[in-house]
C-alpha cells in the first residue's frame, strides 16, 4: 500500500491531546486507514499515521481488543493487516450480500493445485504433472493465475528455461496466512486427505 504521491500535512505527535486520548485517536486513524484499504497494510504504513516511536503493534492490539465481539476482526495477513469478517458469518453474508468475485470459487483440485504450488515453489508445469499427471493443463493454473492467486516465478535453470509459478500475496490473503511459514504441516496434509496429491 505504499504511497507515491505527497502527504497531506497530518499531525501524528498530537501533543496537545491528553495521553489516554492521544492513543485513542491513533487507533482510530489506524481503524481508518485499515477499513478503506482493500489489502493488507504493512507495519510501516500504519506507522505513517502515528507519532513518532509509537508502537503500532500495540496500537493494533488494543484495537482487536476493541473488537471482541464485533462481526469482523482484525487478522494478520500477507504481512500487514486487515479487517476480515469472521468465519461464522460467512453462511449470513453468502445468502444476503452481493460480495462477488471476493469469494473463492474453487474446486478441490483447484486447492489441492494451490497446495503444491505453495510447498513446491518455484514449481514449473512439469512439475506439477509429476504430481498429478495430466490433469494439470493451462486453463487450471491460467484460471488461478487470473484469480491472483498463482504468479509467475523464475525460469528454472535448466534447458528451455521454462517458466516456474508461485503463490502470491492475494493467495495469502485468501487462505487467512501471514505468511507461507503458517502452511498445514505435512501430518494436517494427510488428515485432511491432500498429502498424496500434493506431494
């Protein structure tokens, strides 16, 4: 969410505000900034907004603490936050609201693709046909592509040179992961059926 045009004049110290509201108000701002963002919001964003040696860590917290109890929370994601709807309204929000395209339309073997692509990568289309055989074509892993959730990586370094894929930060969005470290491990793989497709 990086900026490239100039900042608006924007008191972050607020001295003139007494200390307990002087912290009530850099949560808000950091409330704001994350509900008009549509993607996670790094650290060093939220830290723009705030005085000067703020922790915006604690800031956060005290923000999800502000939270408990609400329809949405405040998740860790893709390395920053965002505001998500919590996993019991999802039934609420499927039957009543226009979300669109926000929801996943996946098919197992779709998951199970993302799953292989996100422990094998860089991964090429050979590759994920040693796993699945020929069952991986360019529409599947063009449709995840389109969906933001598989990128190009880099070329394997080999002949022909061809192109590897990768998960990216929308995969990690979706699927609720700060980072490719908080995959299932292998034994979560296998209890849930997938470890044998997904290599």
């Amino acid at each position: 969410m990086a900026k490239d045009h100039a900042e608006p004049d924007l008191d972050r110290e607020l001295e003139e505000l007494p200390t307990e509201l002087r912290w009530r108000e850099w949560m808000r701002r950091i409330e704001a900034v994350l509900f008009a963002s549509a993607s996670p919001v790094p650290r060093e964003d939220l830290a723009r907004v705030v005085g000067q040696g703020v922790s915006v860590d604690l800031l956060v917290e005290d923000l999800a603490a502000d939270l408990e109890g609400r329809a949405f929370e405040l998740a860790e994601v893709a390395g920053g936050w965002m505001f998500r709807t919590r996993a019991a309204y999802a039934p609420a929000i499927r039957s009543a609201a226009d979300v669109g395209d926000q929801l996943p339309d996946l098919t197992e073997f779709d998951v199970a693709v993302l799953a292989a692509i996100a422990y094998h990568q860089p991964i090429t289309r050979d590759g994920l046909k040693d796993i699945f055989g020929n069952e991986i074509s360019r529409d599947l892993v063009g449709r995840l592509h389109d969906r933001g959730l598989v990128g190009t990586g880099p070329r394997a370094p080999r002949r022909g040179a061809p192109y590897t894929f990768v998960t990216t930060e929308q995969f990690l969005v979706t699927f609720g992961l700060e980072t490719l470290r908080d995959l299932p491990d292998r034994e979560q793989l296998d209890d849930a059926g997938f470890s044998s497709r997904a290599g």
